[in-house]
C-alpha cells in the first residue's frame, strides 16, 4: 500500500470474502462523513435519526440503492463516536450475501463521497489511533491468513498479548530508569542520585532476561518456519547414508517427494560426493534431513581452505551445512576406536546442537570408543544405534520431536524477522549501557543507549514506528480489513 491515503477521509469496503454462496455480506465505512453517507443509504424501522446516537448502536431497516433502483432488508452497527475498531465514527451494514448488491452499495456510497479502502487501511486506522499495537496488528493479520489451526492458535495468542505484553513490561522498567537518570541529569549541580548504578544495573539485567527470553523464542519459531535442519556428519563410512536412508524410510511425509532420491550406501569411502536432502515429518514438523556424506577426513586446517577441488569444495559446503544445522547428528562408527578428527570435533563443540549417534551398534563390538559412551553422555545426548537392525532409532526421533517441539513459540510468523531485529538491537544498546556503568562513564551516555534500547522495543510496540514497517505490516492486509 503506498502510504499517505488522507486517514480523514471517510473509506468503505467489503468486510467479507468476495465469493458467491454467503449468506450475508458485511460492507464497511469509517471516517467522519460515516452517519452522513448512512442517512443517504438507510432508514431505520425505529424512525430515529441518526445523528440522536450517542452511543453504539444496533439498527435494523432498508438499503435503499438509486442503480438499480431497489430496497432490501438490512442490519446496521453503527458508532458513531470512538468507541468503534478505528476510534472513528463508522458502520457496518450487513444485507444479503449478493455479490452485484454489495457492488451496487459500494458504487451508492462512493458516489455519496466515500473512497475505497486500500489494503489493511481499516486496521492501519486502529493502529495509528493506539487501538492497537503493531503486534496486534500483525495477529489479525496473522487471523486472517491462518492456513491452519495452529497458526491459528498462534495468531490469537498474539493478539491476546503475546509478545506484547513482556515487551510492554520491558518497556516500562526502561522509561522509568531513564526518567529517573535523567532527573539525576537535571540536578547535577545538586549532587543528588535519583537511581544508583547497581539500580540501573539490576534493572538492565531484568530487561536483557526478558529480551533474550523473546529473542531466543522468536528464533524457534523461525526454524520452525523455514523448516528445522539435521544434518548428518561424521567420517565417511561412519554410517550417515545408512542412518539417512533409515530415517527416510520409517519418516517421509507421504504427500511429499523427497527432495533428492535416496542416497548411495556403500562400504567404499566417501562414495557420496555430494548432499542429500529429504524433507521428513517429525512431531507434525517438516523437518530437513542433510547427509553430508562423501566427505574425506579433513587431514589439517588446510583442508578447510577454498580449492578448485570437488572434495575441498564439499568439505566448505559440508561445514556451511554443519554451521546452520538446527541440530547436527555426528555419527561415530561405534566398531572401531573414536578418531582423531572425532575427538577434535567434539572437542570444539562448535554446533548449535548435536546428537552423537553411536552406529552401527550391531556389531557387537568390545566398546572401543575412547571417550566411551559413557564419558560422551555426560557431555552430550548420546544414542546408539544400528540402521542394520533399527535399534536406537526410536530413540533418535523422539529425542528429535523433543527439540521440536520446546521450541514451539508463540508469534505470528510475519512478525518474527522484524521484532527478533529490533530485540536484537534492545539487547545490544543494552549490554553497551550496562557496560558504561560499570566503567563509570557517565549517566548521558548510558541514558542515550537506553533511549536506543526503548527506541528499538517501540519499532515493536507502536510507539514508534516507520513508514517502510507500516507499508509492510498493512500493505499484506486485505481490503476491508
Ligand atoms: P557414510 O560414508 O558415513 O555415509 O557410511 P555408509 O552409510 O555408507 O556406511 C558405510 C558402511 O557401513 C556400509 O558398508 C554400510 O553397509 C555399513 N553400515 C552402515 N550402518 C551400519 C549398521 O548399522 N550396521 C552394520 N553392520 N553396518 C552398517
């Protein structure tokens, strides 16, 4: 929606969907023309001119409509004071669900001196009127676009607070830190504190805990969103394309191809050049299955560098792979002693999250593993497991359904790239003020990070807010809403 349609003016739209078999259509107005445009259109069966309304008001009457000439029951709600959704006098009138009489109506009324609404425009008018925050905002967008019931669910939790409302709290301990810091700015010729550092400090703390609480929530439900990705990895033959296969076999969503065919299992190292992928249902969750399989045992640092190789340029894909993984399966052939590069990797533990899958359990080797399984537990989820026999693997998905599922949150998905930036922002100006109390460097400075931190959280809560996120939010809207 381009900004700048004249929020005065008054606009209609059709609340309801444009299709054929409703029973009822809902046509909408606000602005300040609303009892106007009504009187021309409709009489109430009580006779009461519209203007003796003071209050919200249910009418029932007659539509009349000039072309085509003709008159047809109807319901009016009408406020004609603030009391309404946009905080502006409107209407919804609501006739029989015919798609030429809504048409009809809608011509009388713009004829009559209302505009059209774009996009959104309705919601927008509730939004810049304080009836809502942009959260909210986003939730009835979220309501009304709900694929299916869980978005749904997510939508309305939303909008009954949400994220909203820890962000609010958040934002209230800000503002009254900062007036008091800057009260103490005011006096400082007096030599009086209003808040002492260790206020200042436990108050930030307080914050960063809710924010990061939010941040580490939104970032959930975006994995959620863009699909959750295990990825296989280990030494080749260590079992990934086995594990793979397996866990394609006994998971695939049936209405879904996998993305790639099964993978090559062969007893030939590092067969696989390339990944695989297929995208599995875990917990009622599209999961991305990766097998990294085909890697060589990278023999130094070196090995990680750009090359023209095909196998140096797998092993670059295979760690950018690695490194977004949700969660990673580091498979670790279970028959034969833990090898260098192994340890070091656990070492390092550089993942988001890993699973160490013990394979090939089958074999019923003496454990060789040093550390052995046990040692490795204590640092990691460990599961053992054979893709010969299917032992473990229950066990593998469930632990899967339960990183799956405590991550479920509680945003609407268009809301989350754009808040999680703005928390991440808060988070940042504030770890920079409580930095600058610690090292004594003066209230004007921790004040003006505090002012961005608020500044960041109001992107979210309405109180600030832009045009380019106003075209965004609204722009997704559907007229009439
Ligand atoms: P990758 O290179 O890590 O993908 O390993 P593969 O899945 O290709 O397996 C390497 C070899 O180990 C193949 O010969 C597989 O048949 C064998 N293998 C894999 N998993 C198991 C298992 O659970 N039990 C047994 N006995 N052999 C396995």
């Amino acid at each position: 929606m381009a900004r700048g349609p004249d929020l005065t003016d008054t606009i209609v739209a059709p609340a309801t969907a444009r299709e054929r078999g409703y029973p009822r259509a809902i046509v909408r107005i606000s602005g300040k023309d609303t009892a106007d445009l009504l009187k021309k259109t409709f009489s109430a069966d009580d006779g009461r001119p519209l203007e003796s309304h003071s209050n919200p008001v249910h009418l029932k009457g007659m539509v009349r409509i000039a072309e085509p000439d003709c008159e047809v029951h109807a319901q009016v709600l009408f406020w004609p004071g603030n009391r309404s959704y946009t905080r502006q006098a409107s209407a919804e009138i609501h006739l029989p669900g015919s798609l030429p009489l809504v048409d009809s109506l809608m011509d009388e009324l713009v004829i009559n001196g209302a505009r059209l609404a774009e996009p959104g425009e309705f919601t927008l008018r509730a939004f810049l009127s304080g009836r809502m925050d942009l959260t909210e905002a986003e939730a009835v967008l979220g309501v009304i676009n709900a694929v299916d019931q869980r978005n749904l669910d997510v939508a309305l939790n939303q909008l009954s607070g949400g994220i909203a409302q820890p962000l609010a709290h958040a934002r209230e301990n800000l503002i009254t830190t900062l007036a008091h810091l800057e009260a103490g700015l005011d006096f400082v010729e007096e030599d009086i504190e209003f808040v002492t550092p260790q206020q200042v400090v436990a108050m930030i703390d307080g914050c960063l805990e809710t924010l990061e609480n939010l941040e580490a929530q939104i970032r959930g439900r975006q994995q959620l969103e863009q699909g959750f990705r295990v990825v296989l990895y280990g030494l080749p033959n260590s079992g990934k394309s086995s594990l793979f296969n397996r866990l394609i076999q006994s998971r695939t969503n049936p209405t879904e191809h996998a993305t790639a065919g099964p993978s090559i299992v062969s007893n030939v190292s590092g067969t696989t050049r390339d990944f695989n992928s297929a995208r599995v249902l875990v917990a009622g969750h599209e999961v991305t299955l990766i097998d990294t399989a085909g890697v060589d045992e990278p023999q130094g640092e070196q090995r990680f560098q750009a090359s023209d190789s095909p196998l140096d340029h797998a092993q670059e894909k295979s760690q950018e792979v690695v490194q977004q993984a949700d969660v990673v399966l580091f498979c670790i052939d279970s028959s034969r002693p833990i090898q260098s590069w192994e340890s070091s990797v656990l070492e390092k533990g550089d993942f988001r999250e890993v699973f160490v899958c013990l394979t090939k359990s089958d074999l019923q080797q003496e454990p060789t593993l040093d550390p052995g399984p046990d040692e490795l537990s204590g640092r990691f989820p460990v599961v053992s497991c054979s893709s010969e026999t299917g032992e473990g693997l229950d066990e593998l998905i469930r632990a899967l359904e339960t990183r799956i599922l405590d991550n479920r949150t509680e945003t609407v998905s268009g809301t989350a790239v754009r808040c999680r930036q703005s928390i991440m922002d808060a988070i940042q100006a504030l770890n920079q003020a409580r930095e600058l109390v610690e090292n004594l460097s003066g209230d004007e400075l921790v004040a003006s990070e505090l002012r961005l931190a608020l500044n960041a959280i109001g992107l979210i809560t309405g109180a600030v807010y832009t045009d380019d996120i106003l075209d965004v939010v609204f722009g997704q809207f559907c007229i009439g809403k």
